[in-house]
C-alpha cells in the first residue's frame, strides 16, 4: 500500500479513520513505531497553557525578517478532516499576538473532505500556524485530500494550486512524502504525478525524515525541496543540518536546469534539498478530535522538514517575488548561492551517510535563506567599458 508519510512514517488508516497504524517505512514492517520514531517531534507532554518551543519571534528574527509581513495566498495539501482549524489557529494567533486568520474574517478557508485523523490533523495545525507565523498577512487555504493516497493527494495538489492562482498567486506546501515498503521514489512517480504541478504558484516539498534518503513529490523538478537545519544559538547565525533529513541524488529524475553546473553534483540526475530551513522544537496549538489518542492543548514539536516547508514558504511569500513556478524560484535560489548576503552556507551536519559541506550538499542544499533576498534575481557584475 502506497500512501503518503508524514516524519518518515507510513500512516496507515484505519477502518474508522480514527486510529493510526504506524509502519517504519524504511524496514516495511507492519507494528507500532518506536516512540522516538513517532515524529523524533511529538512531546508526550502537551501542555494547555504553556507553549514550548521556538515561538514566531525567533523563527522570524533568526532569519532577518518583520513580523507583520506577507501578502497573497499560501495553501497547505493534507488529507482528511481538521475540524477544528479555525479555532485553533486563533488561540496560535493570540498567544504570539500575530494577525487574526479565521474563517469568520476570510483570511482561511477550508475544502473539506470527510473523514478524521487525528495525526493528520495535527499536521495541518503544524502547517497553518507556522506558514501564518512567517507571513501573517498572508491568506491561508487548507485542501483536505479524500485519503492518503497519491490517487487524491495529486489532484488536492492541483486544486490548491488553481484556487491560489485564481486567487492572485502564492505558495503551496506539501509537508509529507511518498513512502511504501522501504521505498520513497519510483520509476514512475515522475511521469505519473508531474502532471499535477501546474504553473503559476511555487511549490515547496519537505524531504521526509529518511535519514539521507530521497524521496518524492521532493525530488521533483517541479517543487523547491526543503531539507531541515539546527540553528545553533550558541554560535550566532549557524545552523546545523538535521540529522534525520531525506534527500540525495534521484535514481530516475534527470538533472535540471536549474541544477546545472553546480558544485558537488557528479551525476546527471536531480539532488535534494534545495535549501535547508530550521526543524527545531516549534510550539503548535492543537484541539484534538480523539482525545482518548491525542491530547489537545501546546504541542511541542521538533518539526523536522514538516515544520522547514510551511516556513520556507512563508519566507518566499514575505519576498513578494511570487514567481510562477518552481523552475524560476529555484533558478534563483542556485544563482544566489555564492552570495553570503541571501544564502548561508551551512559546512556542518549529516544525515544517513549525506554530510554537509562547503557550496550545495544533500542534508541542506545550497543552503539557508537570509532575509528576504535568498529568491531575487542573482546579481550580474558589470564588466568595465572598453576605452
């Protein structure tokens, strides 16, 4: 059974779409995960009036940017229900005193399917707040998918994709990967689901928790692959990359333009991540549907590159460049990778047997986005006139 995975697990749903199996992708064996599997991010501990982890202002200020900022629409494709994302995205706003975003003031709205998952749910309520921390004034739209297949994620993909273009252009988040029986990448899944990447948004893909693996919809050309990085508070603006980070070079995706001649890319094929962006302990508020399973309250979750694709959205977002594809926000994230000012490099980290180096590397890419001119247009140097 394919379907798609959420920090590295394979959700599996059960019957009254209200309990979870957990299967280790990368072994295929069917049994409750490990604790320390469960999201490497999940705290035990959910705490109703105290938040834990990074708040918006730290995210904000760790990466050079204002905290009222953001305009147009970010959408965020996850399966099944979230009943209670209007509410809880209001007590996230209140607590960090960010902008109301609701569906009362129009500022979220929601295609709903049927069908809960409590797992699931918490997801989307990871996704939502933290693209809305980043770039407050932005519009939020969520897209339930019918199931955790591809066979409805794909199709929820292009609908986000048309409602944000329709709605004057933006962002989409895909905080999950594509992981069956060990396998996170497909010969087929190019030619298969490629199709349902429309132009006219940037889509921004999470790597997955793989340990050093690639997988797919983030080895797609079509999407930005957003790998995970530490911020070190001990040494100023440094970041780390995560340990448990997906990516590397694809085993069927050929090398795209935007990927050419760049350092450290010996094969012609497609590598990820593109950038690396914090996946340390984010505070996220959550109403849970099944309380028996999941307690409701602040979760404190170590977000991994679920939590590094909303922000990294929401850093494009707060640009304002809104290109129309995720060709042109790439080709300028590559050209500015020699540029200290809009890229830092990140030398330190592994992930599987990925280790971070100096220029673009498979656990952070080409690196971290500073300020808000990580995806201009790169500089070109004026060559001198001729006497």
């Amino acid at each position: 059974m394919l379907t798609a995975v959420a920090f590295g697990l394979l959700l599996l749903q059960s019957p009254d779409l209200n309990s979870v199996v957990f299967v280790h992708s990368p072994s295929g064996v069917i049994g409750v995960a490990e604790t320390k599997k469960v999201r490497k991010s999940i705290s035990s501990r959910p705490l109703e009036g105290v938040p834990v982890g990074d708040t918006p202002e730290i995210v904000r200020r760790f990466y050079g940017i204002s905290r009222d900022k953001g305009s147009k629409t970010i959408a965020v494709v996850i399966p099944f229900h979230y009943p209670n994302v209007s509410a809880d995205l209001d007590r996230f706003s209140h607590q960090f005193t960010l902008r109301k975003c609701n569906k009362k003031n129009r500022c979220l709205r929601v295609i709903e399917t049927t069908g809960i998952s409590c797992t699931w749910a918490r997801e989307a309520a990871l996704s939502l707040q933290w693209a809305h921390a980043i770039a407050p004034r932005a519009h939020l739209l969520l897209v339930e998918a019918a199931s955790a297949g591809p066979q409805d994620l794909f199709p929820a993909i292009a609908r986000a994709a048309f409602e944000v273009i329709h709605a004057g252009g933006g962002e989409v988040v895909l905080p999950w990967t594509l992981c069956g029986s060990g396998i996170c990448e497909r010969p087929n899944d190019r030619q298969r689901y490629d199709q349902y990447f429309i132009d006219g948004v940037v889509y921004f893909a999470a790597t997955g928790d793989e340990d050093g693996t690639p997988t797919y919809p983030s080895t797609s050309s079509k999407v930005v692959a957003v790998g995970g990085t530490i911020p070190d508070d001990k040494m100023g603006d440094a970041e780390v990359g995560w340990e448990h980070g997906g990516g590397g070079q694809s085993k069927y995706v050929p090398k795209p333009s935007f990927q050419m001649g760049v350092e450290n890319m010996p094969n012609d094929a497609r590598y990820t991540p593109d950038i690396g962006v914090s996946a340390r302990t984010v505070a996220v508020y959550f109403t849970s549907p099944c309380p028996g399973q999941i307690s409701s309250g602040w979760q404190a979750f170590q977000g991994g590159t679920s939590a590094a694709a909303p922000i990294a959205a929401g850093l494009a977002n707060v640009s304002g460049r809104f290109n129309s594809s995720a060709q042109a926000e790439l080709a300028n994230i590559y050209g500015n990778r020699n540029n200290a000012a809009r890229i830092r490099d990140i030398t330190l980290g592994s992930s599987g047997d990925n280790a971070a180096e100096k220029g673009y590397d498979t656990v952070t890419g080409v690196g971290a986005p500073v300020g808000t001119d990580f995806d201009a247009p790169p500089r070109i140097s004026k060559w001198p006139k001729k006497e």
